[in-house]
C-alpha cells in the first residue's frame, strides 16, 4: 500500500496536466470535448478508485503466487525478457477479463463506472470501479505462472500495464498508421466506447489489438459512422459512487421482482442488460434506442457553483495527496478513517454538482466526520509535525464549505431553476 501510494503522488499530478492540457488543446483547435462537470466527475472517480487500492480493499480468491507455487513448469530468471512475458501474460488476461466485464450481467456492474461518460477525453480514462472486492481472474495470469514469472515481476509491470492504457482515450488523435495493426489505438478505443450498433462491445484489447483480430472481437472505426459514447442506460448522475452501484442494484431488484426462481439465478449470468421478461414489463428501465436521437446528461450550472466545484476537487486532491503520502505513519485503523473521509467527500460534492436539494446533509456529514476526526486524534493524522495552525485552517475549510453548500442548496438553487439546461 506504502509503495503504491508513492506512485500515484508521481502519477497523479502527471494525469492532471494531461487532462488539463487537452481541456486547452481543444478550446485551441476549436474541438473541446471536455465539459467541467464530466471532467471533475471522471476525476473523483479515479480518486476513490485510487483510495480504494490504497487500502487494500479487495482479495483476491486465489493470489497469483499461489498459482506460481503450484503450476509453475520452470522458473524463468529475472531478466529482460521476464518483463516482457509478463507484460504480454497481464495483456491477454486484460482482455479476457476485459471481455467477460462486457458480456456477463453480474460482472458489467464493476466496469460500468468506465463507460458512463458520454464524452471521450483522456478524464474518462480515470473512471475506473470501486465496487469489486472479490478479485477471480487472477486464473488468467496462469500463463506467466507456468513458467514460473515471479511475483515481483508481475508487480512491478502490473502499474506500467495500467498507466499505459491512458493515452489513447481521447478524440485528438486519428489513424495512426502500421501501428493500428499491432497495439490499441485512440482509433480502436473509441470504437470500443461507442454505443453504436456497429460499434457495440468490440475491441476489447487494452495494449495489444491483435488478441481482439485472433477472437473476432475486432472492429475498425467506420468513415460514415461517428462514434456516440455512454451507455445504453446512462447513469444519469456525476456521483461516482453511485455509479458503481446501479447496475447491482438493478439486478437485485430484478432477482427479487421476478416470479420466475429460474430467473433469479439467470439474471446474474445472463448477457449483460438481459431482465427477466415479467419485471421487464412490469419495471421497465429508460433506453437509449436511437444513439443520434438522445441529449447527454447536462445539469444547471453556474459560474459561482462550477468554482466551488473546482475548489472541492483542488482541496480534495490535496487531502489524497497528503494520505498518499503519509499511509505508513497513518497506518491502520487510521487509514480506514481516512478513505471513509475521501468517499464521504466525493459524495458530498458530486451530490452537490448533480443538483440535489439534501447535499447540505452530506456535507455536514462530512464537516462533523472531520472535525471530529481532528478534535479525537489532537490534529490531521500527524500534520502537528508540520505545523498546529493546519487544525484551525481545515476547521475554517468545514464550516465555510458548508455555509457555501447551504448557499447552494437554498439561495442560489432559486435563482438557476428559472434557467433553462
């Protein structure tokens, strides 16, 4: 946890530029397809997903080193060429596991937080889950365990793999060449996060684009076919959190409406979006039919509530900064304090961004939770040692953020309901 915290204080401010400088690339060139509300959504997804790795919140039902232990063939020394297995071995697990995400029900819900913006920029690429706790592909890695790749390895390559998926979300970059035929392209992804009937659940690779050539899952993107991104039930929110949730919480109800027992069991395992025909009838759930024919999510903004948002973000990548920084000397059950901290945050201020009227709760939730943290530990998990006036400054910071929510919340929510979205 200590180590992967220090990376993403190296990773995360890179990101950051990166999304800021194609905010800028396109209002230049006249094509911005970034919207601040999306951006700041996609942003706090990728905190709370990071958080949530940060803690260790997932097991893994059978670890990689146990496969190693046990099926491995030879055991390869660590050279070069270690790596470069393992990151291939990683890469046909991706897709695979990639693959199953799109097209079992019970597996959709933990990537549907990746494909709920219906924009494409390199911010999406941040929307990543927080809902899966169980880990069961490790299996796929089997590969690299046969022949006895270390554990050390594959944890040293598996950050590389993931940071490298990044670059290509974005609308910025067109063909590219040769290199269409080998690795996974701006081109590919977005033919992978369109909503297209052409389009739908293809391209599944996340370096490598030949595994979706050799398992016909490839598709080109089309000249006369513009590629419309979301998904068929948009989420309809910028709360991340919930996000990560409607689509278990759908099929839960499903399970339960459904007279059918057989049904019960089917609808985890079924294709994903599949529904029980008599709940389907009885409860039926918006679709986007026709993908040229629909308006994005939108909601009433203005200047004074899209600057706060921007606040609560920059503040809050401060407090995940310092947590990144600190896991060690935190330690548990402080760090557990902390990520509760982190989400409350997030979903205070995205509740606040969606326009709804009891976001002030959530946010005295959040100003009491962290007074009370700091008042119950004598200050901010070791931050005495830097200086004792970082109390009364995060103290300050609850209250005014709370005055600014009720602001929001009674004052200024009168005036932009007169104005149209």
């Amino acid at each position: 946890m200590e180590q992967y915290g220090k990376i993403l204080l190296i990773a995360m401010p890179a990101f950051l530029a990166l999304v800021l400088f194609e905010k800028w690339w396109g209002w230049r060139k006249g094509k911005d397809t970034v919207r601040p509300m999306d951006m700041i959504s996609s942003l706090s997804s990728g905190i709370t997903n990071s958080t949530k790795d940060v803690l260790g919140l997932s097991i893994a039902i059978i670890t990689y080193g146990w496969l190693v232990d046990h099926v491995a063939i030879v055991h390869v020394r660590s050279t070069v060429w270690v790596y470069i297995i393992a990151f291939f071995a990683l890469d046909l697990a991706g897709y695979l596991t990639h693959r199953i995400d799109h097209e079992i029900n019970f597996f959709w819900n933990s990537h549907i937080i990746h494909h709920s913006s219906e924009d494409f920029n390199l911010a999406c690429a941040l929307r990543q889950n927080i809902s899966i706790f169980i880990r069961v592909f490790t299996v796929f890695l089997l590969p690299a365990a046969l022949l006895g790749v270390p554990s050390q390895v594959i944890a040293v390559v598996a950050p590389l793999h993931l940071f490298a998926q990044f670059w290509y979300h974005t609308e910025h970059i067109g063909r590219m060449g040769f290199l269409e035929k080998i690795i996974v392209t701006p081109s590919h992804h977005r033919v992978h996060h369109a909503i297209n009937k052409e389009y739908l659940d293809k391209n599944y690779g996340q370096i490598f684009i030949f595994w979706d050539k050799w398992f016909g899952t490839f598709q080109e993107e089309l000249p006369g076919v513009k590629p419309v991104y979301g998904i068929t039930r948009p989420v309809q929110t910028w709360n991340p959190i919930k996000i990560n949730f409607q689509h278990m919480a759908l099929m839960m109800k499903d399970a339960w409406r459904t007279r059918s027992v057989k049904d019960k069991l089917r609808v985890w395992f079924m294709p994903t979006g599949w529904r029980p025909e008599d709940v389907a009838e009885k409860y039926p759930v918006y679709k986007i039919e026709d993908v040229y024919a629909f308006d994005k999510y939108e909601t009433k903004t203005s200047t004074a509530l899209l600057t706060c948002v921007w606040i609560q973000i920059s503040i809050l990548l401060l407090f995940v900064s310092y947590f990144f920084g600190h896991v060690a000397q935190i330690k548990a059950p402080g760090i557990f304090f902390y990520g509760a901290f982190v989400f409350l945050y997030v979903y205070s201020f995205t509740e606040l961004m969606d326009g709804n009227s009891y976001a002030w709760v959530w946010e005295m939730l959040k100003a009491v939770f962290g007074i009370g943290l700091i008042l119950y530990n004598g200050d901010w998990f070791g931050t005495n040692q830097y200086s004792p006036l970082i109390n009364f400054v995060l103290i300050g910071y609850f209250v005014l953020s709370f005055v600014s929510f009720l602001y929001f919340s009674f004052w200024e929510e009168r005036d932009l309901s007169t104005q149209p979205v």
